[in-house]
C-alpha cells in the first residue's frame, strides 16, 4: 500500500525587488532563484520525508530543462516518479516577483499539468485502487480529480482533497472525498461567505456548511487558530496551532496535507493525524520555500516531545 499524489508539479521562477514594476516600467531585481513546487510535488515531499509509507507521484512535466530538476528534486526526498510522465511543450510554471514588504504577485502557467487528463487517470486506475490514500488537489483539470476520486473512494481508499486554488466543484466529487481540507479562506469561497477575521467566523457553522456539501469529513485549516475537524460521526473537536516565529508560510498547507496523509496511512486516528499534520506545519513555517522547508520525521519527533499537542472539544 502507498500514498498516492496525483496533482500539479512546477518549476517556480522567483525574483525579489525593492518595490513591483508599474506597467510598462522596468526595475533592477535583488535575487533570482528557481525552485521546485506546484502543490501536488509539495504535498508529495512532506509525506515522503516522513520516512511512512511509499509515496508515488503521478503527474505530467513538459519536454523542456525544467522537467529533469522538479524530477530530481521528487526523487531525492524519496518519492517514486515511475508515474510522472513526459507531455510535448512547456513544464508548468509560476513567475514570482517579491517585494521588501513581503507581497507578491505570480504568475502561473500550468503547462503539462493540463494535459493529466482522464485518459492519464484511467491507465493508473490499479494504482489509485490499491493506495491507503489518494491526495488531491484542483491545479490539473477537476474532471481528472473528480475521476480519480471516484475510482478511488469506490475502491475504500481514503480520498484526501485539498480544494485548492478554489474552483467550482461538482456534488459527485464531493461525495468521493473522505476528508475535505480547506483553509479558512477557501471555505469562505466555497460557502459563497465574505471573507472576514477567522476569531470571528461562526466555524461551527462553516464546518456544517461544509459537511452538507457530502464529504465525509472536514479538516478546516485556520492558521494561527489551529485546525477545526468534524468527523461524519458528528464528533468535533479542535487543535490549536503551534506557538512558532513564522518565517514564511509558503507551503505550510501542502506540509499538512501530506504528513496528515501520512498519519492516516500508518493508522492514526483523525485527532492523531492532525495533531501530528499540525507539528510538521508549524515546522514548515519557520523555513524559507516550499519543498526545502518540508522537515524529516526525526525532526517532527523532536518537536512533539518538547510541544506536546493539546486539544479543545468545539462540542456536538
């Protein structure tokens, strides 16, 4: 059995300047560098440097010199890239430009990533119905998410998705997803809710919102509030989030993701899962980049028996 990522993989291009150009104007920049990412990777690496199950990549790179730096970048943290496949054109990509202040503006070009089709899934359909988890995210066409998740779930696989970025999403999908795992922000979006502080949101209410959407869980990603779930169960409780200096958060919900998958695989609870999930993002903030600050599992351990998780009951 293993953890299978089917997703998005890019190669971000990032350029950091004192201020962002106005149209038209060029400025000088400060440092360029290029940086494997694109959500699905992400997510990939964080599950597999938690040395847990074998974690398999699918997904699609162009014909071009980035494709054998992201492949690389998968292999060296110990994913298996036998189902990340070659597509004629350009690698998917995301231009970032950074300002002192921290702001950015990106562009993303998605690439091979559209081209996972479901004609891609289809021919991986024994490896999606013999995983313990199948990952999920929106940054390849939703139809090849949703056919995946139905190939999957039908199959008693635990179907993890990650609803981002937000798009619109049929009720057949929502029905194959074992865990929903928004962040505060995306669940606003989806719930057609402005998008106000989370200390003031009624996240009982978001949390049933999602749920009568037809996933059979809910992991709701509230940043410095922590992480609310609700099981199909009606249990529901609450993790609040590490006290960490944050660095940069990029990524910190691709970290979740994985090591929450990872939980799940090696036969945690859901409250097991997510306080461990919770450890390893508070870790990946206090890291610059996406893949890079993904940590080892001795690494977590350290942290968990010098921060140990607690958890407050939102009641049902």
């Amino acid at each position: 059995m293993s953890i299978v990522v089917l997703g998005s993989i890019n190669l971000d291009m990032v350029v950091t300047t004192e201020r962002m150009p106005a149209a038209g104007e060029t400025i000088s920049g400060h440092d360029f560098a290029l940086v494997p990412g694109g959500k699905g990777a992400n997510q990939a690496v964080a599950a597999a440097r938690l040395n847990g199950e074998e974690v398999v990549f699918a997904g699609m790179v162009g014909t071009d010199s980035f494709a054998s730096i992201m492949r690389e970048s998968l292999s060296a943290s110990g994913v298996k890239t036998n189902h990340l496949v070659s597509s004629a054109g350009s690698s998917g990509v995301a231009l970032i430009t950074v300002d002192a202040a921290g702001q950015n503006s990106i562009v993303v070009v998605p690439g091979a990533n559209a081209a996972v089709d479901r004609k891609f899934v289809e021919e991986r359909r024994t490896l999606l119905e013999q995983a313990s988890v199948l990952l999920l995210q929106l940054e390849i066409p939703v139809s090849s998410v949703e056919f995946a998740a139905e190939i999957a779930f039908a199959a008693g696989v635990n179907v993890v998705l990650d609803p981002a970025p937000v798009c619109p999403m049929s009720a057949t999908l929502l029905r194959n997803v074992t865990w929903l795992t928004p962040n505060f922000t995306e669940a606003c979006q989806i719930l057609g809710r402005s998008t106000i502080a989370a200390s003031q949101m009624d996240i009982e209410g978001m949390l049933d919102g999602l749920m009568a959407l037809g996933p059979r869980n809910v992991l709701l990603k509230l940043g410095e509030h922590g992480l609310a779930v609700a099981l199909g169960s009606g249990e529901r409780f609450n993790i609040p989030a590490y006290n960490v200096t944050a660095v940069d958060t990029t990524a910190a919900g691709d970290a979740l993701n994985g090591s929450f998958a990872t939980g799940l695989a090696q036969g945690m609870t859901p409250y097991e899962a997510a306080s461990f999930a919770s450890a390893v993002a508070a870790i990946s903030v206090t890291r610059r980049g996406a893949q890079t600050s993904m940590p080892h599992r001795e690494e977590v351990e350290s942290f968990l028996a010098s921060k140990p998780a607690c958890s407050e009951t939102l009641g049902r």
